[in-house]
C-alpha cells in the first residue's frame, strides 16, 4: 500500500520542521521532501494545515488485560491510542496474573496483533508476582519482547532487591522504570498531603513519599550503572534531584504526565474521584517545577499512565475509590497547551511524544526518517473540540477533563504504513 | 431569615447568620424536651432514615429521639461490614432506602467525603453524622449551643481544642464554626496529631498543654482513639496522658470558670482525669442534652416544615 501525506507540516524532531510530504511504501517511509510525486497507484491524504508527526509512543499504559478485561482490553486500549495518536504503547504489567513471564508477555503480544491498533511493548515485571521479594526471569522476559521491567504500582521497598534489579538489568541493556512511592509514609493516603486534604479530611501522601524513593534509586543508579527510568513525576523536589543527577552523569530519563502538570489538587474537592492518581495531584508550585522539567529537559517525556477504571468504581466513597486516569485520547491537545503557554516549542512537544520516549526505551520507533516504520500522527493543531468521554474508544470514562474545551485534534493515525483511525 | 441548604454535610459552608438560625431553631426544641410530654407534630408523615456504617450510640440515639418527638417516622439502618463485603456500593444502598421514600437521611460513614458524595446521588436531604476525619456538623452546633448557653457571648472567647486534631471530625467542624461565630481557637497536640497547614484554618497551634491552656475560656478535649497506638502518632499512652491529659492541676491554667467539653465517649484517666469530667466546670452532659434540641432544630430546618 502506498500513502501520500500531501501538504502538511511536518515536525520530525531533530530532522525536519516545516512544509513537507511523507510517502510511504511497504509500510515504511520512503521519501520526506517538499512537493513529491503520487506514484500511480498511492493514496492521497490531504493534509493542508495539518502537522504530521512520528506516531507517538506512551511508555506508560494500563491495558488491564489479562484479569480486568472490564475496564479495558488490548483491543480497545489500542483502539483508544491510535484514536490519540499514539502509534507504539508500553503497558504496565501489573495485570492479572502480572507479566512476569514469558507466556504472559507472549499473550499480551498476541492480543495486540489480532487488535492491529498500535504497536504494543510489553514492561515485564522486575520481581515475581511484584512482590518486591525475588526477580523475575527478566531475560527470559526480554527475549520474549518486553522493553523495559517496572513493579509500577507496586513499588520495590526492599532497596536491595532493587539493586539487585538494576545490576542484573545491565546484562540485558533493559531500563528498570520505577514507581516512586514509600509505601510507609504514603500508607492510607489517598491524595496529596497538604491544606486541602485538611480540609477535605482525607489521609494524604506527602511529597516526601515521592522524593525520598526518587534518592534512592538515583543512589542505586549511580552505584549500579543501570538505566534507570522514573515514571511520572509529580514534585518539584523529585524534578531538583532527577536535574541534579542528570548533570552529573547518571543514567536517568523521567516522564512526567499530562494531569501533573495540568491540574492541583484542589481537582480534588468535592470529593472528585477522577481526579484521584497516584501519585497524586500535587500543589501549585509542583506544577510549575513539572513545567521547568519539562522546558530543560530533566523531564525527557511525556506519559499518559493511562489507568481505565469502571464507572462503578469511581462512584464510591473517595478513599475506596481506585487511583487512575484515562489519557490516551487527551494527551495531545494537553501537550499543546504547553506549546501554546510557552512552556515548550512544537517541536520540542513532539520530541516528548516522539523521538524522547523511543530514546529512553532504546525503541526503533518516533520518527519520519526514511526507512522507518511508518507510524505517523496527523493532527490539527487548533481546532477546539469538548472532551466528551461518552465517545472515548476506551473501555472506560474516568477523566477530569470531561467537558474540558481543548485545542488540537488527531485526524488520522497510520500504523506501519496503514490507516487505523481517522476522525469521524 | 430562611434556611437555604438542602442538605447539611459540613459546617465549612455555612455563613454565621445560619448557625445562629439554627442554634436559635434549636431554642424552641429545647423547651419541648423539658415537657411533660416530650413531642410536636412538625414532621408527622416524613420518614427519617438513620444510616450508619460504623458504630455510633450516642450520636444515633440523639438523632433518633430528635426524629421522634417531631413525630417523623424514623427507621434504624446500619449496614454490617459483610453487606460492604457482598459488594453493594454506598450509593446503591442510599438509592434503596431512598425507594421507600426517605424524606431525610442521616449518614455516619468511615470516609470522608460519603455524606457528600451520598447527596449528589440522592433526592433526599442528607444529614451528615460524620464522615471520616472531615465533619461532623452537628456535634460542632451542639457544642456551640451549649457554649452560648453558659457564655452567652462568643465573639473573643478562648478556645482550646485538645488531642488528636488531625483525625478528628469534631475538631474540623468545630474550628470551621467557632471562627465563623468570632471565637479565638487554639488546637494543642503533638505535632503527630497536626494535620498540613492547620493554622490556615484561623487557629493557633500549640505544643505544650500547659501554654495552650493559659487564659482560655472553653477546653475541648478530644477523645484519644485508642487503636491508633502503633501508629507512631504517640509512644504510649501513660505518656500521652502525662502530657496532653487535662487534669484539676491544669484546669487552674484556665480562666476561672471556663468550661470543660468533650464529645464523648470518653477515656476517663487518659485524655481526661476523673475528677475534671464529673466537675463543676464540666458541661458534658449538657452537651448530649442539647445535641437533641439541635438536632431537632436542623431536622426541622431541612425538612421545609418552616416554609
């Protein structure tokens, strides 16, 4: 099949920003430049006023499949990703049973080939059951096709078997991704610590929570040597130290997510239970540090943590309610908005979506270079459009941007050189 | 002057005006408990619902007579753990009741926030009883009509709220309603017990019983969960006792005459000597008198029966 991508804006960061066409043949791209020929037998997609960027790729999603197949399957968290413009996703793997074996990642893998959405890589478990206790068979878990080993949701407490990861990792050149969270200090919480969980009544999770588990696995990365890879971010004090460890040497990326630096936690009164995450929704001044992250380049990328749950159980009571967001059909005109404070160029958000995470991932993905995968993202950068979860393609609707008035839409998502989503 | 809310989840809302509405609403009920025949007809035909989900005698047989003797028809629910266990949510249980046709009901729940999550799914008015650490409204008018009974005045009264503030629904209740009525507050404890940025609430913030004691006018002291030890908020109780307990010794730090209030139940021996709670200076039962007057008068006021 061949595609022509005609007269849009193309953002390639690092390679090329400005007018151009994409063709594409064979399910790779073939030519980058400006004014090309439509080979006979090509489909044209017009892109006029349109920016059409590498497909983008989340490093952190929930896919609940296998175990909670209710909140979401492979099948419809691709349809969701592709319908956001993400091309390539990592899903977490703390399904049930977690992915901490072959057979499960070959599962996943499998599912996500029948979907024929997005591409989708696996992040195996870094100890058996997550437990914290004993590693899993990571190399069998790379062989099989996982990209990167995380306990996320389940953060390692026992600092030694954490090092023990990060040594072992090195063998296999896989990341070891870290939910930041002391499971003492933040036990019981259920939003950020601070005057409004006084006034809301409700136990909290100080910053220190996030800091103190960001210190030590910066120590152990600098000790061990490993890629160390911290998943989204939320306090200024982790954004201080992850700079500082940068400049001297350590092998760290981070990602930050699209409700880390949009919302505080005053998202949280009245009770709102889509606006409960973990790592919660922080301060001002948090949002603000996320954001200067972001702009230097201590935060390398941005995540969505895509967490679908049931209706039914974000109706409960705010503490028994489960933390999570969905993000993947949001975070693009998000990201924009960062574009449009300043806070970023375009090029520089399409680089956190794009040629950022494939990096940190060490993924054969992120970009319009010829010879690459054709995955493209064509989108709208200013048409503003209200979030409506009732026409989300996730299983699942808990969002706090529900009615949000947003700029910035994807028209068309084409993976490995085929359409797979374009706007009704 | 009317009562303008639906429902009475917190006391964070509610402007000065409409607490004195209430406590003074509470006046005439207050009367009808001291006849002879304790009842009016305010709310004959309206249904009242008691939901509690965590054990509670005082505050539920106080709303339960305060139901009756307005001569609402009132019916006692409380939801063992294993209905939780089964699976029914919160709000599914609410809608059940609410099927019989609850006119008003009365939620006692562990977490934060139920009351008000409760009445956005339902048509009743929703009365909180306590949710979690975050209010328990009516416990903090009751304490405000007992005050205005003794001290009548508020405006500059001295009030030390002592112990376990930060897992305390009374106490956020009564901070919230004791500035808004113009009184000076105090919360003494140890910093375990402080919740984030207590002090934005409009309180001073004390360390030492004895400083925090020193000319006040009104001591609240706040009942020591017992099952929180463990929990590194304190090291044992004989220390906490020692140091945070209100004994006769202590009292004489106050003002003469100031008043002694607790919500009850109480540890006798721990948070409070004996001799303190049975004393002259102590105005704990009136406080469980009054909760029924009170909260005759917020039934009374959420039902429309004064419209």
């Amino acid at each position: 099949m061949t595609i022509l991508i005609k007269g849009g804006q193309v953002v390639d960061p690092g390679r090329v920003n400005g007018p151009a066409d994409v063709l594409i043949e064979n399910g790779k791209v073939t030519a980058v430049g400006q004014k090309l020929k439509a080979p006979a037998d090509a489909t044209v997609v017009d892109a006029a006023g349109r920016g059409v960027m590498p497909g983008f790729i989340d490093l952190h999603v929930h896919f609940r499949e296998p175990g909670f197949e209710y909140k979401e399957t492979i099948q419809s968290g691709t349809a969701a990703a592709v319908a956001g413009g993400f091309t390539s996703v990592c899903c977490m793997p703390n399904t049930s049973p977690v992915n901490d074996n072959q057979s499960i990642t070959e599962f996943i893998l499998e599912k996500a080939r029948a979907a024929g959405n997005a591409n989708v890589f696996p992040v195996g478990a870094i100890t058996k059951g997550s437990e914290g206790k004993e590693l899993a068979e990571i190399g069998d878990l790379r062989r099989a096709g996982c990209v990167a080993i995380s306990d996320d949701g389940l953060p390692v407490m026992n600092s030694l078997v954490m090092r023990r990861a990060m040594e072992y990792a090195i063998a296999f050149d896989v990341p070891v991704v870290d939910h930041c969270e002391d499971l003492h200090l933040s036990e019981g919480g259920c939003m950020n610590e601070g005057f409004v969980s006084t006034q809301l009544g409700l136990p909290g999770v100080p910053a220190a929570a996030e800091d103190v588990m960001v210190a030590r696995n910066l120590a152990l990365a600098e000790l061990t040597g490993a890629r160390l890879h911290l998943a989204h971010l939320s306090t200024a004090g982790s954004v201080r130290m992850v700079r500082d460890a940068k400049s001297r040497g350590i092998k760290v990326t981070a990602e930050a997510c699209p409700h880390h630096f949009m919302l505080t936690e005053e998202a949280v009164c009245g009770y709102n239970t889509h606006a409960k995450i973990n790592p919660p929704l922080r301060t001002w001044a948090d949002v603000q540090a996320i954001k200067d992250g972001l702009r230097d380049g201590t935060i390398d990328v941005i995540a969505t943590d895509h967490a679908p749950h049931a209706t039914q159980e974000k109706q409960q009571e705010f503490a028994a309610a489960p933390n999570g967001i969905v993000g993947l059909e949001t975070a693009w005109p998000l990201t924009l908005t960062l574009v449009e404070e300043g806070v970023l160029s375009l090029e520089a958000a399409v680089a956190k979506l794009t040629t950022e995470p494939a990096r940190a991932f060490s993924l054969q993905k992120g970009t319009l270079a010829p010879g690459a995968d054709a995955d493209v993202a064509i989108a709208d950068l200013r048409e503003s459009w209200e979030v409506d979860p009732a026409r989300f393609r996730s299983k699942s609707r808990n969002t706090p941007f529900a009615g949000w008035k947003v700029k910035g839409r994807i028209r068309t998502t084409i993976v490995g050189g085929r359409v797979v989503y374009e706007t009704p | 002057m009317s009562f303008k809310h639906k429902h009475l989840l917190s006391v964070a809302p509610l402007s000065a005006d409409e607490i004195m509405l209430i406590l003074e609403t509470a006046d005439s009920f207050k009367e009808v408990s001291g006849r002879e025949i304790k009842k009016v007809p305010a709310l004959r035909g309206k249904t009242v619902v008691n939901l509690f989900f965590e054990p509670s005698t005082r505050t539920r047989t106080s709303f339960e007579l305060a139901a009756k003797r307005l001569s609402a028809d009132v019916i006692n629910f409380s939801p063992s753990n294993s209905s939780v266990v089964k699976g029914e949510t919160l709000l599914d249980t609410a809608r059940n009741i609410e099927a019989m046709q609850a006119d008003i009901i009365v939620l006692r729940h562990p977490a934060a926030g139920a009351a008000e999550t409760l009445a956005r799914g339902v048509k009743s008015s929703v009365i909180n009883a306590g949710d979690g650490w975050h209010e328990h409204p009516t416990q903090a008018l009751l304490d405000l009509y007992t005050l205005r009974e003794k001290k009548r005045n508020f405006n500059g009264l001295r009030v030390a709220i002592v112990g376990d503030v930060a897992h305390s629904r009374v106490a956020r209740s009564n901070i919230h309603a004791l500035t808004k009525v113009g009184a000076e507050v105090r919360v003494v404890g140890p910093r375990t017990m402080m919740p984030f940025g207590i002090e934005r609430l409009g309180v001073r913030m004390y360390d030492n019983l004895d400083e925090g004691l020193r000319g006040v006018d009104v001591i609240m002291m706040l009942r020591l969960q017992l099952e929180r030890q463990g929990r590194a908020l304190y090291p044992t109780i004989r220390e906490y006792s020692r140091l945070y307990g209100l004994t006769a010794e202590r009292l004489k730090l106050a003002e003469a005459g100031a008043l002694v209030m607790h919500p009850g139940p109480i540890n006798r021996g721990v948070e409070i000597a004996p001799d303190v709670a049975d004393s002259f200076s102590s105005v704990i039962l009136d406080q469980v008198t009054n909760g029924v007057a009170v909260r005759m008068g917020i039934l009374y006021l959420l039902s429309g029966a004064n419209q």
